[in-house]
C-alpha cells in the first residue's frame, strides 16, 4: 500500500530581511550583479523536492523595500513580527499550507539545492523529528549549503511551548535547548570532496560579503565548483 501514500507538501520558507546590525541591507546587497536574496530563491529553484518557496520578512518600514523587490521578481512572500521570528515563521508556513517546512537563511547565498533535497529525503527515511544540514555540527557538510527541516506540526507546537525570548528570535532553538525531548539527526554528506566542515560560505559580517565579492561564482555554479573555489580561499 505504500504507493497510496500522499507526498506532503515541502515549502521552504526563507528568513531574509535588511535590519543587520552585523551586515545592513544584507538580503539586497549585491554579490556578481545579483540581490544575495535573489541568490538564495534562484538556487532554491533547482530543487526537486521543494514544492514552494515562501520568504518571511519583518514587517518594518525598512524591509517594506525587500517585499517590494520580491514582488516584482514574483516571489511568494509575507511580512510577520520583527522580534518574534518563531511567529513570523509560523505564520508563513501557515500561508503556504506546508506539511513539511525547511528552514533556509537568506544569509546562505551557496545553498544547494542538492542539499536540500537530501536533507529531504533523509528527513523521510529516517522519520526524525528535525533535521539538519546547514552547519557542521556532528556532521562534515560546510557551513551554509544546506538547511534545517522539521513538520508543520512540530513548528506549530514549538510557537505554544517556546518562552524565551532567545527561542523566539531564533525560532529553532527550542529543539536545541531540550535535546531530549526530539529526535535530532544529521548526516555526512557521500562525496569526499563535499566532506569540507571547513569551510564558511555562509554571509554574516562585511568580511564575509567582500570575500564572497571577490570569487568568480555564478548564481548556477554547482557544489563542486563552488568547494573548488572557495576551497582555494579557505585553505
């Protein structure tokens, strides 16, 4: 009967806005010509299992100016609290009707859509609570191809059970701060080449931007291309 089981819908929502402190106006600052925002949905595209895209932003006068820009490129997007991420984050999956929601920061300009899809998949075979391949953490992914995954139902029970304020601004720590009450999973990634802990591609501080800036990437490049590059500059 296996073959009469209804896939569940995979939307990956995007936590994108310009109010870094550490990085002002990140998700529209330019990287080869390109909005890094524009990066991220672009390279999402490629993936086979994400059924829909959804980028949350805050719902400031200042970000007005990224759901703009969205818009005009015909991505789906929405504007929650500023302050309660968690909220913002339920509130668009909630939007995109997802059963399975995959967590990406717009900070993460490389993300793969290959990673995306094994986290997926991974996440389907071993039937975990949240998994994860976004950062080198038990596992030899580098920093920022990948990204987080969890179900609807869980995000949802995270929003009525999460307190602190650190697990509303960063609306996965519950699962991290009560390791035990979740069944967290994680994986290497097959290819030795791709096996690079090392390496941070990830865009949280100017540094990060200006070394970025200065690599030939192209919004297309593959992981392999990528490693190749930015393993020259991360030795």
């Amino acid at each position: 009967m296996s073959h009469n089981v209804r896939r569940r819908k995979v939307v990956a929502v995007v936590q994108a806005r310009l109010g870094s402190s550490r990085l002002p106006l990140k998700s529209l600052l330019c990287l080869r010509d390109l909005p890094v925002i524009d990066w991220v949905t672009r390279r999402l595209a490629q993936s086979r299992r994400l059924d829909q895209v959804m980028v949350a932003v805050p719902d400031t006068a200042l970000d007005q100016a990224l759901l703009e820009h969205l818009r005009r490129r015909g991505v789906p997007c929405m504007a929650g609290p500023e302050d309660d991420v968690l909220a913002r984050f339920c509130l668009a999956a909630r939007q995109a009707e997802a059963e399975l929601v995959v967590r990406v920061c717009a900070d993460n300009p490389l993300i793969w859509g290959e990673a995306v899809d094994r986290l997926v998949d991974f996440y389907e075979a071993t039937g975990c609570d949240y998994a994860y391949n976004h950062i080198p953490r038990n596992n030899r992914w580098p920093d920022g191809l990948g990204a987080e995954i969890l179900s609807r139902d869980l995000l949802d029970g995270l929003d009525a059970r999460a307190r602190q304020a650190s697990q509303r601004e960063h609306c996965l720590n519950y699962i991290w701060d009560n390791p035990a009450d979740f069944r967290i999973a994680t994986f290497d990634p097959e290819e030795p080449w791709l096996r690079r802990p090392d390496l941070k591609l990830d865009l949280d501080r100017p540094e990060d931007f200006r070394r970025l800036a200065l690599l030939p990437l192209t919004p297309d490049m593959d992981a392999r291309a990528i490693v190749d590059v930015c393993g020259k500059d991360q030795p």
